[in-house]
C-alpha cells in the first residue's frame, strides 16, 4: 500500500470519526476502530482496482466497448475482416 494525496481526505474523515465516538467509548478504543478503518478501506480499494485492471487487460476498445486482447479488438476485427 502506498500513500495518495487523496488519503488526506480519507484521514480527515476517519479522525473526524473518531472524534464522533470519543463521547461512546474511550480515546483508545476510538483510535483503534478509525485505525481498523483506515486499513481495512486500503486493502478494500486495493482488491477493487487489482480487480479492474485485471478486468480491462490492455485496454478498451472505443468503438464497441470490448477489452482488447493482443493489440485487437475481439468484436471489430472479426467484423472488418
């Protein structure tokens, strides 16, 4: 897992839960569900874009829509040919 500029929001918002369960529960037990949610939204993320990189392969193709398999599009060059 590596750090984006987009994690900032992530953990603005996760402190921001916390702060919201400081009145329920103690400081640490907050501290450790936003750190348990912190981690478990990383790993979550990444299977989803491993997923769909794994889904789209070398790309898509901008006519019909089809992933492109060796350089050629599946659907439209067995039409063209």
């Amino acid at each position: 897992m590596y750090f984006e500029k987009r994690d900032l929001m992530l953990i603005a918002g996760i402190i921001l839960v916390m702060i919201g369960l400081t009145p329920f529960m103690a400081p640490v037990y907050a501290m450790i569900i936003g750190i348990l949610l912190y981690f478990g939204i990383k790993v979550y993320v990444g299977r989803k874009r491993r997923m769909i990189e794994q889904d789209v392969g070398e790309g898509v193709c901008m006519e019909c829509g089809f992933t492109i398999v060796d350089k050629k599009c599946p659907n439209c060059d067995v039409e063209n040919k």
